[in-house]
C-alpha cells in the first residue's frame, strides 16, 4: 500500500502562508516523487485570484481594503475566491500512476475522492456536467457556477477548484464552505453578470448542523485514502521547511506586486 504525507493545519492560517505553504509541498513533491494532502483554513476572510486573472477586474480592492480582507494571488488558474469559514483542500503529486499525466482526468479522480468524503457525512452529491459559457469567459466568481467535473448538491457548488501542472507533477487546491456568506462574496468579486448570481452551498446548509473543521477533515482525509487506496501518514514540517515556507512568501504571497501582478514568476 502507498503512502501519502497527509497535513492537517489545526489553526487558521493566513492567506500568503496558506500560499506558499502550498507551493513548498508542490515543490517536495516535484523533487521527491511523493504526494502530499494538506487541509488547512484561514485566519481572516481572504479573496485569491487566479494565477492569471486581473486584479482590479476580478475583485474590488478598495472593499477588501476597507473591511480588512486579504488579497493573495494563486499559483493556479482559475476565478477569484472567498475563502474564510472553509476546508480548504491541496493535493500535491507526482505520482502519474495513481493520477495519470493529463489535467482534465487527474481533476476528475480528486472530485471522485472528495464525493466519497461527502458521501461519509451522509451527503448526495455528483459531478457537475458542464458551465454556461458566459462563465467559463467571464469575469464572475468561482461559486457563480459548477464547473465541470467540479461537485454540486441540488444544483449548487459545494466545492471549487483550480490546478497547476507541469508534466506528470502537479498541484490541485480547492475550497469547501463550512459556511457561506453570499452577500459578502458579491461585494468582494466584480461580476460582469447581471444578476451578480452566485450558486453555492455550504456543508452546514447541506447537513443542516455547524460543522467543525476538524470533523470534516478527517471525513475528507478517508474519502482519498479509501479511494486511492492508500496509506496517510502525518507530516509535521521541522524549521528549515518553515524557513523555506517564509522565503516562498516573502518574494510572493505576501508581495504586492505579485498579488497584483506588477511582476513575472
């Protein structure tokens, strides 16, 4: 049976450590041929863009200025995200075997894992056939729409993902309300849809109870290893990687001019 080093951050973290933290595990993975799975929250609400999106297109900076929320830009593609009272999930590998080499089928193994995890909380939930394409080309948040091959209950996104990949190696993040907070996520994105729709659920609306972190990490953590069929290891990470962590965003996450694409990287 395989392992994989499996992370649990039992405190809430912010945003550009949340980043670079996961950059560091893509990295590990790229240079020792393992896969990590990290779950891990946030200290304050924190809007993340896509790699590739524009900064002042995609979200109102003077909003999240002015009430405090963090802006971070992902290493990952993808549509601008509300991330606060979450699981946040992070697969990083470069097992082609166990994911195989292509974005579009490694993504819809990870959706499989993740259904499995909510299927041992007791929820329905499947895969999302497809968007509309005034999503896929506009500038609206993730949780506007199920993409496809992402995971919807009753017609609304439980779960969003982005992913970056270079070859057989990869990272794939994604988040899952605990709670949902629509109101704050319109004033946040900027949405060239009229109607400003946004189409999400949360694990407390679906279950119908408050669920702590902890609880659904663990349910998560057995969807993939029942799933993948693997063994999760903890994996607790000692000072140099802490200062390699630091290093990753100092020069990024925590970099202006990064979050606003000011630079290259």
């Amino acid at each position: 049976m395989k392992s994989w080093s499996l992370i649990i951050e039992t405190n809430p973290l912010r945003g550009s450590w949340n980043m670079a933290v996961d950059e560091y595990v893509y990295s590990r993975s790229l240079m020792e041929n393992r896969t990590f799975l990290r779950f891990y929250q946030w200290e304050r609400p924190t809007a993340s863009l896509g790699y590739s999106q524009d900064a002042e297109k995609a979200s109102d900076l003077e909003f999240c200025r002015d009430h405090g929320i963090e802006v971070v830009r992902r290493m990952t593609g993808g549509k601008l995200v509300l991330h606060y009272k979450e699981l946040t999930y992070s697969v990083a590998s470069s097992d082609e075997e166990a994911f195989t080499s292509t974005v579009r089928e490694s993504y819809r193994l990870i959706s499989r894992a993740l259904l499995k995890g909510l299927e041992t909380m007791g929820l329905a939930a499947r895969l999302a056939p497809s968007s509309p394409p005034s999503y896929i080309r506009g500038t609206m948040p993730c949780f506007a729409f199920p993409a496809r091959d992402e995971i919807e209950i009753d017609g609304r996104k439980i779960v969003g993902s982005a992913q970056k990949r270079s070859g057989a190696s990869f990272i794939q993040h994604g988040s899952i309300p605990l709670e949902k907070d629509e109101d704050l996520l319109k004033s946040v994105a900027r949405s060239d849809s009229d109607d400003g729709r946004v189409s999400m659920t949360s694990l407390e609306e679906a279950l119908g109870r408050t669920v702590p972190f902890e609880w659904a990490a663990q349910q998560f953590a057995r969807g993939f290893s029942d799933f993948f069929g693997v063994k999760l290891e903890p994996f607790v990470m000692n000072p140099s990687d802490l200062e390699a962590v630091a290093g990753i965003e100092a020069e990024r996450y925590g970099n202006e001019a990064w979050t606003l694409k000011r630079i290259s990287g």
